[in-house]
C-alpha cells in the first residue's frame, strides 16, 4: 500500500540530489561560482541535498520491501529514519532561509570580483556576458561598474564596456571589449550600438531567490510526503500487529481446548468396557 509513495519518493530523491550535484559542479553556473565566495552555506546545502537524495532513495527501498514482505522490523527502521530525514531536510530549509540576506551580499561580491578580473577568456567571463546579452543589463549597478575592471584601470581611455553590454555589437577578433566611440574601434576593440544602462542587481537576486525558492519547495514537498509515509507506515504496522495477535491462540482458549478433549468420552467404545 505505502509502494505509490514510495515511488514518489525515490523520484524526489533522485531530483534533490541532482540539485545539490548542480550547485557543487556545475562549473557554467553562477551559483556555483558564487559558492566560491559564500562557500560554507552554499557548500553544506549542496552536500545536504545530495545526502538527503542518497537516503531518500534508500529509505524508499526500505519501506517498499517492509510494507510488500510485511516486515513489522524494517517497517520500524523505516519509520525512524523517515523521523532523521524531516529534521535533515528542516536543517537544509532554515539554513538557507537564514542565511538569505547573507548570500545575497555575498552575490555582490562575486558580481563585483567577476567584473574586476573580467577579460573574456574564462568560464566566469562568459557567464557574465550571458547573464548581460540575454537580460539585457551590464555590470552589477550600472555600466560605470566596468571602470573598476583591472583591465581598464590601466587605460588612459576608458569608453570601453565588453560587447555583451550593447544592444548590438561587431566584436573584435581578439578582444571582448566593444565602444560607441569611432576613434577607439578598428582592429583592437569591436564596435557597439545602444549600450545597456540598467544594472544586473536585480536579476541576479531574482535568480537567486527563484533557485533558494525551487530548493526550499521541493525539501518541502518531501517532507510532506514523508509525512504522510509515516502515517501510512504506523497504520500498516498496526495492522500487521493485530493481524499476527488474531493468528495466535489466547492462552485461556488452549486450555479449554484440552479440557474438551479429557472431558470428552466416545459412548460406544465407553460400552465396551
């Protein structure tokens, strides 16, 4: 009876898991990348998904074997570590959810250290201009951000920004760096049109907030179903309790049982003798 949920779960599990091998290795995305910075936080959550998926996943088997074999034992493990599992998962929600506003600043940070050494030959320069080209931003407040980047900080002229920042772009061969400016285009830096004045800020902690939101819902939606498993587990178990007692004789009725058969006296063999 419990083998629907069950299955539930194991597909849960598999997906929280996922979850937290995606915020620990994906090394194209931004949360990853952030982890550098808000390490401890991101790092245990990570971690913690990835053990509360394995357990899930193990759990499940467990309360599939002990409901179909109607084993009263594995059903009691089952339902102890159902209990483990709900306060992990809890741990993961709170932890993410206090330490909200901290990873929050802390995404400033990682916005800020990304524009700094941005050059356009790593994984995190392109990251940054993905996020600008497709939200249709640049830099974290604004695109006076990109005169803090080291490159830039060395040039006598700075009316350069990287060709995500503009609305349309020709890049260079060699170089990421785009300008409005004629007199600064040709063969070392692309050409750009209609620069973006909007800051990323925003976007990125919308992104954010959607990520730590998809976590927290889904740790919410197995502890529910966990939940309901422990219910269903508790009333199996009864029942398999009650069964087992009804198959066992009372010890009041053996003993009437072998009174009837000493008090009990064939008439016609009684006449032999």
């Amino acid at each position: 009876m419990d083998a629907p949920f069950d299955l539930h779960l194991q597909v849960l599990g598999v997906s929280v898991c996922g979850i937290g091998l995606w915020i620990l290795f994906d090394g194209g995305s931004l949360l990853n990348v952030h982890a550098s910075v808000c390490a401890d936080e991101l790092r245990i959550v990570g971690a913690g998904l990835i053990l509360i998926g394995l357990v899930v996943f193990a759990v499940s088997i467990i309360g599939i074997v002990g409901a179909t074999k109607e084993i009263r034992c594995l059903l009691l493990v089952y339902m102890g570590l159902l209990i483990a599992l709900v306060l992990g998962q809890l741990f993961v929600a709170l932890l993410l959810l206090i330490n909200r506003d901290t990873i929050e600043q802390s995404l400033d940070q990682t916005v800020d250290r990304i524009i700094f050494w941005y050059g356009g030959h790593n994984r995190t320069d392109t990251l940054m201009d993905r996020i600008q080209r497709y939200e249709g931003c640049c830099g974290r407040m604004g695109p006076s951000d990109w005169l803090l980047n080291s490159f830039l900080l060395n040039l006598t002229n700075q009316d350069l920004l990287p060709c995500s920042c503009f609305n349309s772009s020709r890049p260079a061969i060699n170089s990421p760096w785009c300008s409005e400016r004629q007199n600064l285009t040709g063969p070392v830096y692309g050409v750009g049109g209609g620069s973006f004045e909007q800051g990323c800020k925003q976007k990125l902690v919308d992104w954010l907030q959607e990520n730590l939101l998809t976590v927290v819902t889904m740790d919410t939606a197995l502890m529910l179903i966990q939940v309901v498993q422990f219910v269903f587990s508790v009333y199996l178990y009864r029942a398999l309790g009650s069964r087992t007692a009804a198959k066992v004789p009372q010890p009041g009725e053996q003993s009437d049982l072998r009174g009837q058969n000493y008090a009990y006296v064939d008439q016609d063999n009684a006449d032999l003798y």
